[in-house]
C-alpha cells in the first residue's frame, strides 16, 4: 500500500496531503538518469586509464616480447657488424698487404646510402624500428657481399701466389757465396769519373769479364740493347706483378727482346761497355716504376747472418765503378 504523506500548512493551520506535480516528478528522473549515465561515464574513464581489457593485456604482452626481441637483433647485429669489422681489418692490414693488393676502402664495403635513409636515421623514432633495422641489414649485406669478393680475388691470389714468388727477383745477379764482389751499394756515391758525389741507382757487383750473369726471377726480356754510353749493352727483364730488373754494362747479351726467361738462367756475360771503369754487372731493381734498394731482394740466396753481412757491405760509402 502507497505511503501518503502530509505537511502542515502555516497558513492554514491544517495537516494537508503532499501532492507532487508531474512536472517535479520528471525533473527527478531526468536529474537521476543524468548523474547515472555521468557516474558511468566516469567509471568507464577510470577504468579504461588503469585497468586493460583482456585484449589490451595480450597486446602489451606481445609489444613487450617484441621490444625483448628487438632489443635482442640489435644487440646480434652489432656483435655480426662488429666481427665483420674485424675480418675487414684483417683483410686489408694483412692478407692484402702479403699479396700486396690494394686495401679496399670502408666507403666501398659500406655502399652508397640515400640521404632519405639518413634522415631517417638521425629522426628515427619508434615508428621507424623496421626502416632502421632495414637499412642496417642492407648494409651489412652488402658488406658481406664485398667481403665476399674481396676473399675470392684473395684466393685467386693465392692459386697465383707460386707464380708470382717465382717471378719476384730473390736472388743475386752473380754468384756472390763469399759476399766479396759487390764494389758499390745503392744510393749516393762518388762518380768514377767526375769525382763528385751522385745517385747511384742500383748495386755493382765486381767480378772477371766473362762472368755469368744471372737473372733474377721468372719474367720476359723488354729490352736487351748493346750501347757505348750510359749501361752499355744491357737487359731489362719484365717480371710482372710491379717488377722490373736491369743488368748492365755486359760484355756480351745472351738473350733477346721477348725472350721468356726462368730465374738462374744466364742472360749474359759481365763486362765493361757504356760508362763504366772496370768489369762489373751494374743491378737494378724497379718496382711500380721506382727503382728501389736491390739489397732487400735476395732473401733465397743468403742466410740472415749473410744478410746482415750484405747490408753493412753495400752501405758503405765508396766510389761506384759508373
């Protein structure tokens, strides 16, 4: 049974029945249904802000597995990078150092990279995880892809490399086992003729006219020439791989132009022809265009201890016999 409630009425002095109006009676459900739907707003905010739905806790989980991951590939990719560093570093400091090839330089192994990648880069942000990763892994791919190469021209080097020790001069001109016939080292000496201290480009190796002479490694004649003046009748031998060698002032030539020759092979005969003041092979070792001390090329002919030998005889300051 509806409760029916009264006030009392000042003016009239009388308990009187409440009556509500429709009016009022609207306003209350329209204030109710307010606050609740506010009230449920409210309490879909808070919990949206600190408590995940189950799909939201399955994808913070695999966000925070991806990060471990990433942070993983990052490290790997730094430690390949770093190894592969190294092996570039061994590349060009020895192995194409022994074969005496040119190092490859880093711009070369790293690859042109755009100035958008760059950019992106130096801006990098979350969003750009996989662009980033993308171009570190080009980059190393294309470092392994040179490196590749790098080891393949190597190898070839390698197949040559027998070749090419037998082509490198290694031995002496004349037979020297007592070290007693080198007269004149390389670099300033007096002249013989004109008394005055001069460049002396070679070794001179006193010996009897009619001494063989000898080539010095493998390689093809490109010039033998007879003179009056300056080396007098002489060889050029073309060794290839940067190598030259010159003989001169022979008293008679052997070989010819074009001629293929083997180390130990006489050439010809020592003698006196061209400018010279008594019989002796003047020897010359040319590399990459420079002539260069011949002293340093005889490492299958002598000991260390004869070595050391040669290089205090052939420093000495004397007179060159041309």
């Amino acid at each position: 049974m509806k409760k029916v409630k009264y006030f009392y009425n000042t003016q009239t002095l009388k308990y009187e029945k409440l009556v509500t109006s429709v009016r009022v009676k609207v306003f209350r459900v329209v204030g109710f249904l307010s606050a609740a739907i506010v009230t449920g707003f409210l309490f879909l905010a808070v919990s949206f802000k600190f408590l995940d739905s189950p799909r939201e806790k399955t994808l913070r989980h695999d966000l925070a597995a991806m990060n471990e991951r990433y942070e993983a590939l990052q490290s790997n990719m730094k430690e390949v990078k770093g190894q592969l560093t190294e092996l570039q570093r061994r590349d060009n400091d020895i192995y194409r150092v022994i074969f005496e090839a040119s190092p490859i330089p880093d711009s070369s192994r790293a690859g042109a990279r755009s100035e958008e990648q760059l950019v992106q880069d130096e801006y990098a942000n979350n969003s750009d995880i996989v662009k980033s990763t993308g171009i570190l892994l080009q980059e190393l791919l294309h470092r392994i892809t040179v490196q590749e190469r790098s080891y393949k021209e190597i190898d070839d080097l390698v197949k040559n490399k027998q070749k090419m020790l037998a082509s490198i001069p290694a031995i002496q001109p004349v037979s020297n086992k007592e070290l007693k016939r080198i007269a004149s080292g390389f670099g300033y000496r007096i002249d013989p003729i004109y008394k005055t201290e001069k460049y002396h480009s070679g070794l001179d190796f006193a010996a009897p006219a009619g001494t063989p002479i000898y080539a010095t490694g493998d390689g093809t004649v490109e010039d033998a020439s007879q003179a009056a003046v300056g080396y007098g009748n002489h060889v050029l031998i073309n060794h290839g791989y940067g190598y030259k060698t010159m003989y001169g002032h022979m008293l008679k030539i052997k070989v010819h132009d074009g001629e293929v020759v083997k180390r130990g092979e006489v050439i010809g005969w020592v003698g006196s022809t061209g400018k010279s003041t008594g019989p002796h092979c003047h020897y010359e070792v040319i590399k990459n265009g420079e002539k260069v001390d011949p002293v340093y090329f005889f490492f299958s002919d002598l000991t260390p201890d004869q070595f050391d030998e040669m290089l205090k005889i052939a420093r000495s300051g004397n007179q060159s016999f041309d």
